[in-house]
C-alpha cells in the first residue's frame, strides 16, 4: 500500500493526460484510498477525460475501468456518494457555473431542491446564458452520468 500512495501522489501532482488517467485512480484504489479514488473519479476534468478516451480507444477500456472504480467504491465505501448522484450533481455544478451572475441560483437553495425541478428551473435561466461550448460540455457529462442510471 505504501508504494501505491507514493505512485498516487506522484501522479497527481502531474499534469491531467491519458497516463494519469490510468495510473492515478488504479493507484488510489490498490492502496486502499477509497475517499481520494472518489474524488478522482468525481472530477470533471477526470470524467471529460474518461469518457473522451472511451471513445477514441475501440476497446473502451477507460470506460470500463471507471465502471469498475465505482463498483469498488459502492464494495468499500458505500457511504460516499454513488454515480448517478456524483453526477448528476456534476451537470448542475457545471450548468450552474456557465450560468452569468445576475442568473446564479443560491448554492445552498439549489441542494435542498428535487433534481428534476432544479434543472428545469436551471435550463430556463440559462436560456441564452450558455455558450456553445458550454452546451457540449454538459450533453457530454449528462450522457455519461446517464449510463449510470
């Protein structure tokens, strides 16, 4: 475990590729880190890139190690937060951040409210708000987190 969590740290201090990818939350989770393998995981760069690389790589071997990551984590450590729900928070996170000042909803309002409702509310406000980009972004993470519904 000892050599795992040296290798962890070391690539986490690197910059966000394909080899961290892979390393990094391989590492975390032979070294027993469940909380730091589910906060790679839960990262939205991370994820941007799970899901980036599953589609390039033909066999979707980062795909299905993210898959597996989770299926640890609900095994280990149950009372962290699953999939759907890490997710589902992600596309709000991000629809929230796009969203212009004057059109922020109140984080701790936004925690308390049914998810449904939330985005509907959310999606109305960022009418207009959202760039191109930005709509790229969460239909990719949206598709993502859904795979886990």
């Amino acid at each position: 475990n000892c050599y795992h969590t040296i290798l962890a740290k070391y690539f986490q201090s690197q910059p966000i590729n394909c080899r961290t990818l892979e390393e990094l939350p391989w590492h975390w989770s032979q070294a027993l880190e469940w909380n730091k393998l589910h906060k790679i995981v839960k990262t939205p760069d991370y994820f941007e890139l799970f899901r980036s690389s599953s589609e390039m790589n033909q066999f979707n071997t980062f795909k299905i190690d993210l898959f597996r990551y989770w299926d640890e984590l609900k095994q280990h450590a149950p009372n962290l937060s699953g999939p759907a729900e890490t997710y589902n928070m992600m596309v709000r996170d991000e629809l929230l951040a796009s969203l212009s000042a004057t059109t922020y909803l109140d984080r701790e309002q936004s925690e308390e409210a049914d998810w449904d409702k939330e985005m509907e509310k959310l999606v109305e406000r960022a009418a207009g708000h959202v760039t191109p980009e930005d709509r790229i972004k969460l239909t990719r993470s949206a598709w993502l987190a859904g795979q886990f519904l």
